[in-house]
C-alpha cells in the first residue's frame, strides 16, 4: 500500500497508537523526512526507564498545559539526549526490537 497516497487518517491513528505503545517498552530507530525535506534517522523512546529524571512542575494561573498533538510524536532522542518531535505522516521506516525479535514497519499497514 502506497502510504503517501492511500492510507486513511484510520490507518494514521493505527500506526500512531501502535507506535507509542512500542515506544513505551524499547527504543526504536524511526527514519523520517524533516520538514525541510532531509531525510532523518533518529533512535528514541518513550519508555520512563530511560527517559532523564525530572521535578514537576506546578502549573501558575498564567501557564497553561501543552497541548497534545494529533499529528506529531514528541518523542525523547537517545543519541541527542533532548526531547525530539516529528510529523507521523513524514515516517518512512520504523525498526524497533521487542525481546529477540525484531519488528519493522516499511509502510505496510496490515503488518501492524
């Protein structure tokens, strides 16, 4: 399936739910294309064993919380060791390791 120009917004949230829950249990490399139009690759997760220790914060009356994105992922670079974000639409590949067997996703929607 061409994902550029077949995919629904479902098949969108699909990927986008399935992503994070894998980001939440191991790191994966996800190559990308930034909105300059260069091609990244970035090793990331969202798994709280590896994400940096921090205090929270209280929110004052003048703050208000950030908004959550519906077609961007903030997800924290382990190579940078900073918080990272990229469009879900501009994911070209995904290759993430779940205990031995390694899970990649190359655009095709029913591997998922």
């Amino acid at each position: 399936m061409n994902i550029t120009t077949e995919w629904t917004e479902k098949d969108w949230d699909k990927l986008t739910e399935w992503l994070g829950g894998v980001l939440k249990v191991t790191p994966v490399t996800i190559t990308f294309t930034k909105k300059d139009g260069t091609e990244r690759v970035m090793k990331c997760t969202l798994d709280p064993e590896l994400l940096p220790k921090v205090e929270p914060k209280l929110i004052t009356e003048d703050k208000k919380p950030r908004k959550e994105s519906t077609t961007s992922m903030r997800v924290f670079d382990l190579e940078k060791n900073e918080w990272r974000s990229f469009t879900i639409k501009s994911v070209k590949h995904i290759l993430a390791t779940i205990g031995d067997t390694p899970e990649e996703y190359n655009g095709n929607i029913t591997a998922l």
